[in-house]
C-alpha cells in the first residue's frame, strides 16, 4: 500500500493529460483464472479513479463456443458505470463508459464495415470516391480511438481494434491478468505521462 501511494503521489506530480480512454487486452483463459473478474471491476475502480472516461476491454477468443459464457459472465459484472458487452456476431454500436469486446476482433470488425461501405455503394449511396475516414469511424462497433492499451502477459495485441488503436499508446506488461494490481495500473500511466504522443507525426 505504501508503495501505491509512492506511485499516486508521483502521478500527481505530473502535468500532462491523464489517459481518458483506457484500453485493456486480455484472453480467454485470463478469465477461467480465480479472482479474474474481481480484478476486472477493481480495474473499472482504478481507471475512473484516475480521470478516465471511456474503458474497453477486449477478450480474445480462440474457442468461440466459450462466447456465451463469457457474454452472461461479463454482463452481470458489478460495474461503477453503464457497461455494454458485444460477442463477435454483432454489430450494434458500443457507446456506454465500460465496453467490452469478446471475440470481436479488429479484422472482423473492419470487413464488417467495408461490406456494409459495399452496400452503400451498391445502393448508390455513396459514391466511391466521397468515402472518407469518418465513414469508416460512424460504422465501427467501437468507435471511440483508446489514449492507452494494456496487454498483460505478453507482448502481443493479438486483433484488437486496429483501426482505432493507431495512435494509440501501448504499454506490455508480462504480468499476467490474474496478478494485476493497482500498482501495475499506476505503472501503465506513469509510463503513459513520460512519453510525448505523436498522432503519427
């Protein structure tokens, strides 16, 4: 506890922007570990905590026989905030404080709003050469662009929100979900404070 407030105390210090979309990436198998879903509503403490405004955790998904489960398991989380759950067959829009994404990878999502970019074309809708970025954006399931990505475990995205995540600030730990803790939280944004976001330039 000591070495948390150390932590929130250099926070503090620091005058720069805090993160307000917080991402975090995480696995199946991270959540079949004991405790898993209490770190997760702990994270959804830690984050509000610290000024974020928008979280999304993305669950990556090998078995999608597993996606119900997970569904049911997640929507009944004791949230701080109004969560919205999405599984990979759906397209409706994610607009709530808490989202989260099973299996819901970034290809998918991305095909999934070119086809129906197709179809507008098809329909004579749109034209071809009138499509612009924000045409992309207005189709995504997620359509908020994360200021921090956390990937615990492994230094690996897997398909998570390529096309939102492109400017994103991306921090690994080798940590795993079940031994996350807020001292690691507070870690991710100290190390999100020390770095100059580019925007690709």
């Amino acid at each position: 506890m000591l070495y948390d407030a150390y932590l929130a105390f250099r926070l503090r210090r620091h005058r720069q922007e805090p993160p307000r979309h917080i991402a975090v990436v995480i696995t199946e198998r991270d959540l079949l570990e004991q405790g898993a879903y209490e770190t997760l509503t702990a994270f959804f403490e830690w984050a509000f905590e610290y000024d974020a405004e928008r979280i999304t955790v993305s669950v990556s998904v090998l078995d999608e026989a597993v996606v119900p489960t997970l569904e049911r398991e997640l929507a009944k989380l004791n949230a701080p905030r109004a969560l919205a759950v999405r599984a990979p067959d759906d397209t409706e829009q994610a607009d709530e404080p808490i989202q989260i994404s099973i299996g819901l990878g970034g290809k998918r999502e991305f095909t999934e709003t070119v086809r129906q970019l197709a179809e507008a074309v098809d329909r004579g809708e749109l034209s071809p050469s009138a499509i612009e970025t924000e045409h992309i954006d207005s189709r995504l399931v997620f359509r908020a662009e994360p200021d921090l990505v956390i990937k615990t475990g492994a230094e690996r995205l897997s398909d998570f929100m390529i096309w939102q995540s492109v400017y994103s600030e991306l921090y690994f730990t080798d940590i795993n979900w079940r031994d996350f803790r807020k001292r690691d939280y507070l870690r991710a944004l100290l190390d999100y404070e020390n770095r100059q976001r580019r925007f690709g330039s």
